[in-house]
C-alpha cells in the first residue's frame, strides 16, 4: 500500500507538472493555480466550479484548473507546494500541523458539520446507546473510532460491544448486509437515500455534542503562500466566495454548472443535493467561510485529550479569516 500510495504521489506531481506546462501555453497573461479536490466532484465544491465557469477567477488574473487527488494526498501537495490550494477537513488540518505540516484552513466551505451516523431505519439505531452490539462500516477515518467510543461512553454504553469493519466506502452497497450504521454526509449521501425511497435515521454529530459542529470540509493553502504571496491567495479566495455566494442565491444555476462540468454525476442526485447546500455553506454565519476559534480551539483539544494528534497545536496558525473578502 505505501508503494501505491507513493506512485500515485508521483502521478499527481507529474500530472501537475504537465498542466502547469499547458497553462502556459494558452494564457500566459493569468497566474496559473491549482486547486485539488479532496474527493471526486460533488456539491461541497460547487462554488469552485461556478467561479471557474463564470470567469471569476479569470477577473482576478488567475488561470485555475481543478484537479481529482489521489486518496489521501491533498494535504500533502498543498502542504508541498505542489497545489497551491485543496479541499481537505479540520480534523485533517489539525492532524497535520501536530505532523508540522504547514497547511492553513482559510475558509469553511460548509458552516456547521453536516455528517452524521447513518442505518437503516428498521434497525432502530436512534442514539450511541443503540450501537452496543451492532457493526460500524469505517471508510478509514482515524477519528471515528474515538468519536464513537466518547459519544457511547456518554451515554454509558459499552464501546467494546461495537465491531468495527474497516475500508468500506459505498453506503449503500454496504448498509444493512457489511455493516449496520456508518458515517455520511447528509448533503450527498443522505439526499441520495431519501431520492431512492430509503429509509434511514441518521445520528447528526453537531446534535450530539456541540464539540462535533466542527468544520467540514475547508479550503487550505500553505504557510509558504500567504507569506510569499498573499495577494494571490486573497485573489483566489475573492474569487472563490463569489462563487460560493453565487450559489447561496441561485442554487438550480448553480447545480447546472456542476452538472456541465461532472457530467458522470447523476443530475437529479446533484440538483436536490444543491438544494439542501446552498442553504448550508453560509447558515447562520456572518459570510460565507467564516472560522470561529472556539471550533478549531475546542475540536483540537478534544482531539489531543483523546491522543488523536501528539501534541496540542497552535489554532491561530491553523486557521485564518483574513483573506475572505470584506463585507460592507
């Protein structure tokens, strides 16, 4: 695996290489940028796509491409420099800086956590008390053991009663036959299963313990970037907020754009997930990307009391609100 995972790192580099090369070819009056994904196109990068397709990156001078990762390397590349900029997590972030990663989370693109513990509804698993007994289907997140094991321990449940299954990805080819309740995204995969007329419950974090409402998932750069060029990153996050405010407001138009530019995305899937999003990346936030320090404050000691990172960071490093624009 860590040969794999090394020759995949490889691929990308050379693949960046390869479109920096192209992009100079076409306009070498942009600045060219990238941008890695943290998973395959969906709705948390929508407002990335609107920017691109309606020329607000352009306006700022920039010449942005949009580029798939392979799994796990995003904070990597960015933290590299290899990508300028990515889509990654907060408990990600914060897992790397304790590594002395220098990555920087400078906008939130969803404001409160929207994930959840997912089952079929039948097995009436309503709280972390009903987990005693039952299987959890993990995709690989280093958290969600921990996260499961304090929420039972609330609750006063027996954690060792949980058997745990590890690498499974696809919801629904696994809920109810590998494994009775996993961790979702409502936005996608929760939409998904209320569109094919299947019932679930789902356990939000955020309800369970305001610790959890944490940031998921962010825009990041590198500490080298906003030293050396802090104007590119403000003009890529101008940019990259008008695209996201562009689709608070007109969230069909919106979707559309993704659809143009993911066309394998089922268009029914990404319309009803756009919906519910739209509504979300904002919320109750003053703007669109604001980041509290309490959030990153309280998650990141949660995570060091529970030896999930090795060493307490710094939260003012691990985050900023300075390149969103400014608000009158």
């Amino acid at each position: 695996m860590k040969n794999t995972s090394k020759l995949i790192l490889i691929f990308i580099i050379i693949l960046l290489g390869l479109l920096s090369c192209t992009k100079q070819k076409t306009d070498t009056s942009l600045q060219k940028v990238t941008v890695m994904l943290d998973w395959t196109p969906n709705t948390n990068h929508t407002g990335l796509y609107v920017a691109l397709d309606k020329g607000y990156y352009k306006n700022e001078g920039l010449d942005v491409q949009i580029v798939q990762p392979g799994e796990g390397i995003t904070l990597q590349l960015v933290g590299s420099g290899k990508s300028e900029f990515g889509i990654s997590y907060q408990e990600d972030v914060t897992t790397a800086r304790a590594k002395n990663i220098p990555v920087v989370s400078i906008g939130a693109v969803i404001q409160h956590n929207t994930s959840g513990f997912a089952s079929l509804k039948k097995d009436n698993i309503k709280s972390p008390r009903d987990f005693m007994g039952k299987c959890y289907g993990d995709w690989g997140s280093p958290t969600a053991t921990e996260i499961i094991r304090a929420l039972m321990d609330k609750d006063k449940a027996n954690f060792k009663s949980v058997t745990i299954i590890s690498g499974i990805t696809e919801f629904f080819h696994s809920i109810g036959k590998d494994a009775d309740f996993e961790w979702i995204f409502y936005g996608w995969d929760g939409i998904e299963a209320k569109r094919r007329g299947m019932d679930i419950n789902i356990i939000m974090l955020k309800d369970l313990d305001p610790i959890f409402d944490y940031y998921t998932p962010v825009i990041v750069t590198n500490e080298t970037l906003i030293t050396s060029n802090a104007i590119l990153v403000k003009k890529f996050m101008n940019a990259t907020a008008k695209g996201y405010d562009f689709a608070i407001q007109n969230p069909d138009a919106a979707s559309d754009i993704l659809i143009k530019n993911a066309p394998e995305l089922d268009p029914q899937l990404v319309k009803l997930s756009q919906e519910y999003l739209s509504k979300e990346y904002q919320a109750d936030a003053k703007q669109w990307g604001f980041q509290k320090l309490n959030v990153w404050k309280d998650y990141a000691q949660w995570m060091y009391n529970h030896r999930l990172i090795s060493e307490m960071i710094d939260v003012k490093k691990a985050y900023t609100n300075e390149f969103l624009p400014i608000k009158k």
